[in-house]
C-alpha cells in the first residue's frame, strides 16, 4: 500500500502543508477502496463496485485525487 500510494499519488505532486496532505490522502484511500481495480479481487475494489447496465447512457468521465485518477461511469438515460 505504501509504495502505491507514493507511486500514484504523492510521486505527482506537490505538497505545501499538513492540510493539504491529508486531504489528498483522505481522497486517495476512498478512490483506493472504492474505485481502484485490484488485479487479487478480479478486477474490482475492495469495497465492492455496483455493476453498471451497458449500452444505458452516455460514458463519463468523473475526476479524482485533483484529478490524478478518473473514474468513468454512465450517465442517467
């Protein structure tokens, strides 16, 4: 967990004070849990996701962690 976390977050920005940090941290660890696919849990996240109907809706993207990751879901037809 540590080094994905200083690899996909903390390696790409700049941190100014103690605020900030743990504000990117409290986004990260919930982009973490609940979004980010895990290859040991068959692609899904640890808190896991809700499958989404195909072909309803128009994609979209949804930024995260100041917009480092995004995620990508449909939007209401």
């Amino acid at each position: 967990m540590i080094g994905t976390l200083r690899r996909e977050c903390l390696d790409n920005i700049i941190v100014f004070n103690e605020r900030q940090l743990a504000r990117v941290l409290r986004e990260y660890l919930d982009y973490y849990h609940r979004h980010r696919p895990h290859r040991s849990l068959d692609r899904d996240s640890p808190i896991p996701r809700t499958e989404e109907v195909v072909d309803e809706g128009e994609i979209i993207e949804l930024p995260m962690v100041g917009g480092l990751h995004h995620r990508y879901t449909r939007r209401a037809a």
